[in-house]
C-alpha cells in the first residue's frame, strides 16, 4: 500500500464531512498509485439509511478523487449497506 497523494487525503478528508453528519466515516482500507479502497464505516450511525446511496456516493468519491489527484483511476467503496459482490 502506497497511500493517497496528500491533495487526495485533502480531498477524502473534505468529503467525509458529507457523511459524518449521518454518523458514518470513510475509512481508506487500501491505495496504490491507481486504486483506491475505501470502507463506508457505519458503526457509529444511529441511521446508515441516511446516508448517501452507494452508487451516489461512489461517484462523487470517484470524480473528486480524480480531479485531486489524476493518477486515481478506480475507487472502490466497501458499503456494508450492500451484500458483498
């Protein structure tokens, strides 16, 4: 695991304000230099069902990821909202 640039943790951390409220975190679970993972963590959440969908959220993940650091290509949410894959 190499980690995320620090414009990309930048960027996560920024983002994770959009799940916090909500009692979630987004926590990155492994990242190479094109490949992100990262858990949606709901452990402390009172209502997972609040936050944003996984798709949704995989998206936003995904682009803003991407305009912050170019050599992201994949991103890859763990919800646990979802029956693995």
């Amino acid at each position: 695991m190499t980690g995320l640039s620090p414009a990309a943790q930048a960027t996560l951390d920024e983002l994770a304000a959009i799940v916090e409220p909500d009692g979630a975190r987004l926590v990155v679970r492994d990242a190479s230099a094109s490949t992100v993972t990262i858990e949606l963590d709901l452990s402390a959440s009172d209502c997972p069902e609040c936050v944003l969908p996984k798709d949704l959220l995989t998206d936003i993940l995904s682009s803003r990821l991407q305009e912050s650091d170019p050599d992201v290509r994949a991103v890859e949410l763990i919800d646990p909202r979802e029956p693995p894959s």
